[in-house]
C-alpha cells in the first residue's frame, strides 16, 4: 500500500479489482491525482471487495476509483460495487471505474449500463482520461470550498 | 496416455537441429475453442508448442467467480483448467498433445497447488512460473505463503518424473512487471528461481528474459543469463527462453509485426531456444486463434532468415554490465541461506532485491529506474540492493504521470511511427 500526503485536497482511493493483477494503471493514476492535488491510497493489485469495503469505512474517501484491464473489469467491478452499496455507510460514496473493462476490446455501451445501475457514479470504458480529468477538478473545486 | 514430447528435450533437439521454437501466449474458457486453438498451433507453419493459459478468476483461486462465469457463459481470459471436469480437458488434449507437440500450462498464480494437481492428473507436465515471479507481479499473497506453495507444487511435480512424464518447469522471473525494470535484476531473479526449482528436484529448466527496449542492452542480458546459467546449473537441462516485448505494445499491425520480427531476430542472434509471440491484437483485445497464428508464423519466418549467434558474443566479456550486476545480486542472495526459498525471503525483507514500481507489499519499494536517451534501462535509485549506484546522469526530478507514460509507451511509439 502507497499514502502520499498532500494536506488539502480530496482523499482518493485507487484499487485494482480482485482478479486483476495489473498495476501499471495504479501507478499512472496515483501519480495522475496527485499532480492534480489529491490525496491518494492506492491499494494495489488483487484486492477483494471486502478489502476495499473496509478501507472505505476506515477513511471515508472523497472519491473511489476503480482500475480494471484484465478483461475481467466488468464482472469484478459489479461484484464490487455491490458490497460496497451493501454498507449503509458507503451507499452515498462516490465511486467510478475505468480501463479496459471486457475481453473484446469494444465499448460495450450494455455494460456500462449494468455498471452505472448497480450503483457507479461514473463509468470510463477504455479509459476515457479527458472526462476523468474534468470529473477531478471538479471535485477538487467542490472539496476546496 | 499418448507418448507426449518431453518440452525440454523436444526444444533442445529443435535448437541443435536449427530451429527456433515459437509458443503463443493463449487461452479461451470455452473448450471447443481452446481445442481448435491448439490445433491450430500445432498446424502453423513453425516448430511450436502448445499453450494453455489459465484465466485469472484460477489464478487467484476465485472458484466462485469461476462457477459463476462457467454458468453465464461470460467469456473469461483464459482456460479454467481447475473447475472444468478433467474428462473435458482431456477431450481438449485427446490426440494433439503427441511426440510432436508439447503442452505447457501458463497461469500466473502465486499459490499454484490445486493448478498443478489439475495439470499432473491431466498427464501434463510442463508449466512455468516461480515463487518470486507469480506473486509480486500478480497477487497481494505474501511472498512467504508463495515460496510456501512453489516448495510443495515443485516437489509435486518433480515426482512425476519417470512414471511417463517429464516435468519441465519455466521460470517467468526475466518478465517481471513486463517492463522498466532493468535486465541486471531480470537475469538475477529468473537464475535464483531456477535455483530454487533445482532444489526442489526439477531437472530440466527454462530461464527467461523479455525484449526491453534496446536490442544492444538486450543481447548482453541473454549472454548474461546464457554464461551465468552454465556457471549455476551443471547437471540440469536448461534453455533459454525469450518473450516478445511484455509492456505497452504498438497499436498498428505493422508496428506490432515489426516489435515481433525485432524480438524473433534477437533470440536467434542471443542464442534463445525458444520465443513466446506477441500478436497485433495484444494493445487492443485477447488475441484471437488467427491473430496468434499470424504471429507464430511470422516469427519463425524471420527466425529461419535471421543470422546465427556469433559465440564470441559481448556477454563473454568479463567486464559486462549486466553479467556484473546480476552476478553480484546472485552471490549476495544466495550467501543468505543455503535454502533458496528463505533466502529470497530474507532478500526481499531487507531489498537486497527490489523491483522498480512494484506495489506488492513484500517489495521494498526503494528503487526506481529509467530509459535514457538510447533505450537502456538503467537505475535511477539502487536502494539498499549491492550493486554500484546509480550513474551520473540520470534524471533527477519527480516522477510525473506524463514521464511514466512516456517511459512505458517509448516502444509503442518508435513501432507506430509511419506504420498502419
Ligand atoms: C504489462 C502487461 C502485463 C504485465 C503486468 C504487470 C503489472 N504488475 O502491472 C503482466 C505480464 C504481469 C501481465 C499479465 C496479464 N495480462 Co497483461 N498486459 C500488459 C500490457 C502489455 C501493458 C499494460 C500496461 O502496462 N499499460 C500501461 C498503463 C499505464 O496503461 P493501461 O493499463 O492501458 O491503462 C490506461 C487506460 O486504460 C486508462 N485507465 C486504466 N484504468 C482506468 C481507470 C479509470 C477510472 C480511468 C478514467 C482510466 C483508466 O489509464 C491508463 C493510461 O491511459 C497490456 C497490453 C498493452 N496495452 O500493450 C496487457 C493486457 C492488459 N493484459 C492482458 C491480460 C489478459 C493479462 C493476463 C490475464 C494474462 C493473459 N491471459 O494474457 C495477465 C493478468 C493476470 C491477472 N490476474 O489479472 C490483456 C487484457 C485483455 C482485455 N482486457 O481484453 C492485455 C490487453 C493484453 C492482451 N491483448 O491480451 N500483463
């Protein structure tokens, strides 16, 4: 596990999802928040749902980001978020999930359907970067005031 | 049982007979397919081995996720080896693992009992991995539980020897993180996993090392590893195998065609015995069985054509970099303790050794590299690993998300430049 401190901005959790090994992605996107002024926990590689469930209850983040490139993001990211919208106190946290979520390697506009139903804020299917970064300064702006 | 190629006898015949074995990286949890894909292996226009690769729902042992997808029929990124029923892999098998072809089993699963008790009920005998290499790259398990679970998968496997199987076991410790770490660290960990596989009763081994991304780099490496591994392994059957490039790949067919030709043109010059492909599909999606076909035939095509290793390679030079480093990173570790695996362990704990970027938390975290100007890879930050430090030179700024990204995707963009 990776904290940086950076005292002002929003808390930001960045995990892998439980079968997914990669981390190159939660590099990039650690350093990627913290330039933008967040602090971030980045759980890593293979964590399970109920891992993550309890970071969140113990740090109460302003922003969960959710990173998947395995092929298997979708089916991992709706187990996921389903324990997480299980805890009363996280029913409200915001959560959103992004990278290459299926093995196909095509926008599945049925699956991010599923995704945003079972309770994500906001959905990045192949890494739409550009509209995370708008998502961020949002969120940096509504923390700040 | 079929009479099954031996995978290191059959690649050493193929080596001295002059041909360069290819080997796909694939893997489909449906059955059918998974059986026209090896078919269609075995049918290509190159000396090739088989592959299985598992999905990553077995890897971490997720029976449930498996079940589920299994039931949904949801396409899952590899060959669910455990949960199928054995009689079904074996119709998967029935006729084309012969005395021609070989099978190995690719999985990447730090505690791989229950996938090598699969894989040895099915009569197979060839897999890969290491305690090092399937743990800080692919799981958040202890490095202890892993090192555990090789001991006792490795012993299980090297029983088998003699009652018609001949178990080779592949070290995955030359790819570790598939890119940016440096090849001094690459050779070290593939030559300690080996170490530990003898240990453990294995008599025929593979090292590995991953194209990175300077060929001149990448030939000392080879010879590194090729020179350290007569030095280490007397008595053992070894080869060496070469993996195409294992990070960011060139988006464009004819920049990913071109990576594939450089790495075939690179073992066959390095003196690597046997080449795992990289499609024109590996940037975008799982690779389909003609995708992986294409890249077989390619590569052995260019193999054929390209020039023998010159036995007076830079890696015969006593002072060479890379030979130096890996040297000095394998002497260190393996004083530790005559066990390899506590050995790894108490080198890990005190980062001894210490891959850059790597999250697990096993890893020490202290080291970081970079690409300079001509594509090597170098260190920007030794920690408390006993090699020289890091040069002068070397970029002394924060690591930005650009830079990384830069970094990562330098060969994506030398191959896609002017290509379609
Ligand atoms: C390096 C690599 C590995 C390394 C990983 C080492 C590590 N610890 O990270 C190793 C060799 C270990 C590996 C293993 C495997 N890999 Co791999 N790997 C790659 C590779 C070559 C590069 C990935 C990379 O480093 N990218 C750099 C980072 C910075 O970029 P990125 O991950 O693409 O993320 C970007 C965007 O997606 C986006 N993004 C990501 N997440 C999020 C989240 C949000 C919210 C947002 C907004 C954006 C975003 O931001 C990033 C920057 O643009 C890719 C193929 C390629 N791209 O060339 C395959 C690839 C990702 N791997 C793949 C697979 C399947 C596997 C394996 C299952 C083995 C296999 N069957 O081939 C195992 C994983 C096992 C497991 N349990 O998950 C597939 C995934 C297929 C799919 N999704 O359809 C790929 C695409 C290769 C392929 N074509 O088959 N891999």
């Amino acid at each position: 596990m990776n904290i940086t401190q950076s005292p002002a901005g929003p808390s930001i959790l960045v995990t892998g999802t439980s079968s997914d090994s990669h981390t190159w992605n939660l590099v990039y996107l650690q350093l990627l928040l913290e330039e933008a002024g967040c602090r971030v926990t980045n759980l890593g590689a293979c964590v399970p749902p109920v891992l993550v469930a309890a970071e969140c209850l113990a740090r109460d983040p302003d922003l969960v980001v959710v990173s998947s490139v395995n092929g298997h993001g979708g089916a991992d990211g709706l187990r996921l978020i389903e324990v997480l919208r299980a805890q009363p106190d996280l029913a409200g946290t915001p959560v959103v999930i992004g990278g290459k979520l299926a093995t196909d390697g095509l926008r599945n506009v049925g699956l991010v359907r599923r995704l945003r139903a079972a309770g994500y804020d906001a959905v990045f299917d192949n890494g739409d970067l550009a509209r995370f970064r708008t998502l961020i300064s949002r969120l940096s702006a509504r923390v700040a005031s | 049982m079929t009479a099954a190629a031996p995978l290191g006898e059959f690649v050493a015949r193929a080596q001295a007979g002059g041909a360069l074995v290819v080997q796909p990286r694939m893997g489909f949890s449906d059955p059918a397919t998974m059986r026209a894909g090896l078919a269609a292996t075995k049918a290509a226009a190159a000396t090739t081995v088989g592959t299985i690769t598992l999905d990553s729902y077995t890897r971490v042992g997720d029976d449930e996720a498996v079940a589920r997808a299994l039931r949904e029929r949801t396409p899952l990124n590899g060959y669910p080896i455990v949960a199928l029923p054995r009689s079904t892999s074996q119709a998967v098998l029935d006729g084309l693992r012969d005395a021609t072809f070989p099978v190995q089993v690719r999985h990447g699963s730090a505690t791989p009992d229950r996938i090598f008790a699969a894989l040895i009920e099915l009569g197979l005998d060839a897999t890969e991995g290491g305690p090092v290499s399937y743990c800080l790259p692919y799981s958040r398990t202890p490095l202890r539980e892993a090192v555990a679970s090789w001991r006792r998968s490795c012993r299980l496997l090297a029983a088998t020897a003699g009652r018609g199987a001949a178990p080779h076991l592949e070290s995955f410790g030359g790819c570790m993180l598939g890119q940016l770490c440096p090849p001094g660290l690459l050779v070290a960990i593939t030559l300690l996993e080996a170490l530990f596989f003898v240990q453990h009763g294995l008599r025929s081994i593979s090292l590995s090392y991953a194209q990175q991304q300077n060929p001149e780099q990448d030939r000392q490496a080879l010879a590194a590893l090729r020179r350290l591994a007569g030095e280490l392994l007397p008595g053992v059957e070894w080869h060496i195998v070469l993996y195409a490039y294992m990070g960011v790949y060139p988006r464009t067919q004819g920049g990913a065609m071109r990576l594939l030709g450089a790495a075939a043109e690179l073992a066959v010059g390095a003196g690597a015995a046997r080449l795992i492909v990289k499609t024109a599909a590996e940037a975008h999606r799982i690779p389909t069985i003609a995708d992986n076909v294409e890249a077989l035939e390619l590569a052995a095509g260019r193999a054929a054509r390209a020039a023998r290793r010159d036995d007076r390679g830079p890696g015969d030079e006593p002072d060479d970099e890379v030979y130096l480093e890996a040297r000095a990173l394998v002497e260190a570790v393996a004083g530790l303790d005559p066990d390899v695996g506590r050995a790894l362990l108490t080198a890990f704990g005190r980062g001894l050794l210490d891959v850059p970027f790597c999250l697990h938390p096993d890893n020490a975290g202290r080291t970081r590299s970079y690409v300079d100007d001509r594509g090597w890879l170098r260190w920007s930050d030794t920690g408390a690993m006993p090699i020289p430090a890091a040069r002068p030179g070397r970029p002394t700024g924060r690591l930005t998300a650009a830079g990384l990204l830069a970094a990562l995707s330098g060969v994506q963009r030398r191959y896609d430049e002017g290509a379609r």
